[in-house]
C-alpha cells in the first residue's frame, strides 16, 4: 500500500484539529473528547510509575499524563481520518472520505464522552480538514499551471486548518470550566451566607498583614487543587445524589436538596497535600459552608462493633478508607469562602475530614460506605501512608526588609541597631499547621538553630482544625544567617527536626533559608 506524505499530513492534520474543535467547545469539562483517554492513561498507569512521576516531577508529571492524553487521542483520530481517506481514494464519489471520517469521528467520540452534541465539534473540524485535503487548495486551478504541486497543496492545507481551528480552540476553549458557582445563600439561607461573610471578615481583622504573605484564608482562585483527574467531573446538583450503605441500620439516599435542608454550618478548615515538599505551598484555608457527617450517621445507625471503617467514593470513581470515628467529626461541603463549591474542588459536594492530609478530602462525593473489615485507599494501594494524622509544619515564606517588613513585628530589642550601625532589620514569616492538635508556638533561629526566640502568632480562628499565622523580626548584622523554624503543637509535641521526603508520609523536618544581609 502506498501512502503519500499529503495523505499522512491531512490525516494528522485532521486529528490535530478534532481536538482543538472539541476543546473550544468543551474546554476541560468531561465533554472533551481527551477526558475518557485521559482518565484510562491515569487508571492503567502503574503505582510506581506515578509515585515516582510525583516525587520526581511534581506538577509537571500531571502535566505529562495530560500531554500523553492528548497526543494519544489525536493520533486515535489521525487514525480514522487515514481510514477514510484511503477509502475516498477507492471511491468514485466526491468527498467521500470528508463523510466517513465526519461520521466515524462523530461515533467514536460519542462512544467515548456519551455527549452527542458536543461531539459535532470533534466531526466537524476532522470532516472540514478532510474536505480540504481532497480539494487539494485550489491554486493555480484558473487554467493555469501552479508552482506548487497538489500533493504539497494538500500539506499546506492541512496545515493551515491546524492553525486556524488550534487557535480558535486556545482562545475559546480556556474559559470552559464547567459550573459557575454563585452565592451559597443560594442553597442555603441568608444566614448562613451573612455567617461566612463574617468569618470571613474576622480571618482579615486577625491575620498579620505581613507583605508576601498570603492571609489567614486563602482567595478561592489561588488556593491548591490536586486531583487524579486531568479533567475535573462536572455533575449537576440536580441529578447528584449520596448514598450511605454498607454496615448500617437503615441505608440512605439524599438529594442536595435534601442534603442542604439538614444542619448547615460554616467553619474554618486547613487542608494540606501529603505530596508537596517540606516548605512548599499547597496548603491553605478556606471557610467552608457544609453539612456535619455525624447527622446522617445517626440517622443510618452503623451496625455496632462490625463497623469499623468508611470507605467515600466520588464520581469520577475516586475513593479513599479511613477510620469510622474521623468520619464523625467530617463536613459536607457546598460552599467555600462564601460562594458555591467550586467544580475544581468538588463541586456540589465534597467531604473535609478533620486533622488529615488533603488526599482523604474527596471531591465529588457519591457514596459512603461503612465497613466491618480494612479496605486500602486509591493512594495506599499505590504506596503512599494514606489516612492523617497530619504532620506538624512551620513553613517560611516571606523574608522582608526594612522598607516592607511591619512596623509592629517582635523580636531583639531596637537598641541593638543603635549601637550596631551596620545591622539592617529583617523580618521572616509563615504559617504553622499540625491538624487538630492545634499550634501553641512558633520559634525561630537565626543562626542556624544554635539559640532560639519565640515569634509571634496571629490570634486562633474558630475550630480545631486550622494553621496559624508567624512572624518574627531581628536586628541582622552584615553577612549569611541560617534562618530555621519549628512549630509545637497544641499537646505540647515539637515538630520533628528529622527530614524526610513526601512519600510516603508527607514531608518532615524543620524548615531552614539562608538570608542575606
């Protein structure tokens, strides 16, 4: 079989642009045409392989899983646009080849997203290149004799439709992200709504205004999103549901109209990845309006002694196991910082487990399950420790001077810059965590942990399961001081100084940075 570079480039040409036409309608919800590969790259990708993606590649081994993705969906439809051009070339009838590729990318692409619809957009660029790559560009077809042969027409075509629909795509497609989530008094009440406003307010009065510091809550858009999605799920709170099974009395289905017509209530909750590096930045707080596990519990009766064990599955069939009594201090969250849930942190309904790395809050929530026996989690079947407690951390982030640093901090007493003219003020920050043990003190060393100073802490909000705000400011004479923190926790524990990596129990050690004066 002989196969001509044009038949290549329009064929590739047509995958190319397939997804780029599903992307631009889409954007990253579940209807892109890449989000069932994605998802099968993530599920048949070995343990180790993406532990090691993690450690080794952080982000950007996400990031990667998404390119394979994309490059494997594009080339499964290189492959049906090649198809059919070879079957238009055995065909008498025009554009015959734009027909069957339109048609079985169309197919595919519902087969694969369940999405008829949007699947147009997937058909209708693969067809356009196609009937492009069989008109051959028409130069020179005036009754003149082009330069440019009609194989390299059809290349130059192909190409020039990439271009035009990839750009269409990346500028319409990134604003595509689902559900736009309004006020929560929109599914709770104007108390609740006036409730979260005000603790909202109170996290701004309390926080230490330190510059380069982000505050007591953190803004929604900034605060850190790990999924094992490359495409988040998008479901619709009016066909959502939860189901408690497993180990209980009575087994039981909510609505979110029934789930929010329950206790509701707002808190302040910290969440913090077990995969981030020791002083890194994915951990943060936010007000979260929900509903308390406990109340459906009660309501279900696990069965006795037999129950033991919670296993939460989401939608995107995500799930993770934890101990029954962490489950009875647990949240149901529809809302974060005064608005709806966002879809990227599990929107219409995720779960906030007190005290334990942010894996085991799942997003999406669809099932609780109560167990009789040990189950392991999507994490610990791939290595990692699983279920909290988390580990006590005082992270560093913030080194200012003089012309930013507050005029309030605390540390050595001024007249030490009196009589050192040299010495210039330095202030350093962070925020401390240790779950629902709370943090009693920060301190602070400046010379490498020789001698240490208490800093500062910014008030406690409301709840046990929230970080803490530290600054601590000095006097520094010229040269490189070695700048460690350490935090003790609320029973009075110190942090450990041992380092060790994320995997498999999250990062330990105390947090050093050298400065310079």
């Amino acid at each position: 079989m002989n196969v001509s570079h044009a038949e290549t480039a329009t064929a590739a040409s047509a995958g190319v642009c397939g997804v780029a036409g599903s992307f631009a309608v889409a954007g990253r919800t579940p209807e892109f045409v890449v989000a069932p590969v994605a998802a099968l790259v993530v599920d048949f990708t070995p343990g180790v392989v993406t532990t090691a993606a993690i450690r080794g590649l952080g982000d950007w081994g996400h990031r990667l899983a998404l390119g394979v993705a994309l490059a494997l969906t594009a080339g499964i439809l290189a492959g049906v646009a090649f198809g059919a051009v070879r079957v238009g070339g055995r065909s008498e009838v025009p554009y015959t080849s734009v027909a069957a590729g339109g048609v079985a990318s169309w197919l595919l692409t519902i087969a694969a997203t369940g999405a008829p619809k949007a699947s147009l957009a997937v058909a209708g660029p693969v067809a356009a290149v196609l009937a492009v790559g069989e008109r051959g560009w028409a130069v020179g077809r005036d009754g003149r004799r082009s330069r440019v042969s009609t194989s390299r027409r059809k290349v130059l075509a192909a190409l020039g439709a990439v271009a035009g629909f990839a750009g269409f795509s990346a500028y319409r497609g990134a604003d595509i992200t689902g559900v736009e989530p309004g006020p929560v008094a929109d599914v709770t009440s104007e108390a609740v709504q006036r409730e979260a406003d005000d603790m909202l307010a109170r996290a701004t009065e309390r926080s230490l205004g330190v510059s380069g510091l982000s505050g007591l809550v953190t803004p929604t858009d900034e605060f850190y999103e790990v999924d094992v999605n490359n495409v988040n799920p998008n479901p619709s709170d009016g066909k959502w549901d939860l189901s408690v099974t497993g180990e209980v009395e009575t087994s039981l289905t909510l609505d979110f109209e029934e789930l929010t017509a329950t206790t509701v209530e707002n808190r302040f909750v910290t969440l913090r990845c077990v995969g981030e590096a020791l002083n890194g930045r994915k951990m943060d707080t936010a007000v979260w309006t929900g509903v308390p596990v406990r109340d459906l519990l009660d309501e279900a009766t696990p069965r006795g002694s037999g129950a033991c064990c919670v296993l939460v599955r989401a939608v995107d069939g995500y799930y993770q196991e934890f101990p029954l009594g962490a489950l009875e201090e647990s949240f149901l969250a529809v809302g974060m910082n005064g608005r709806r849930l966002p879809r990227g942190h599990g929107y219409p309904v995720r779960l906030l487990v007190p005290g334990h790395w942010g894996e085991i809050n799942v997003k999406w929530v669809s099932e609780i399950e109560v167990l009789d026996e040990e189950h392991q989690g999507y994490w610990e079947k791939r290595g990692w420790h699983g279920t909290g407690p988390v580990n006590t951390v005082a992270k560093l982030h913030a080194v200012n001077r003089p012309d930013d640093a507050s005029d309030d901090t605390p540390g050595d007493s001024a007249d030490e810059s009196a009589e050192s003219p040299t010495a210039e003020r330095i202030e350093v920050a962070g925020h401390a965590y240790a779950g629902t043990r709370g943090i009693r003190k920060v301190e602070v060393s400046t010379d490498g942990g020789e001698t240490w100073a208490d800093a500062d802490l910014s008030k406690p909000l409301a709840g046990e399961d929230v970080w803490r705000q530290w600054r601590y400011a000095w006097d520094a004479e010229p040269g490189d001081h070695e700048v460690v923190v350490r935090a003790t926790d609320g029973e009075g524990n110190l942090q450990p100084e041992e380092f060790a990596q994320p995997f498999p129990s999250g990062a330990t050690g105390w947090v050093s940075r050298t400065v310079e004066v």
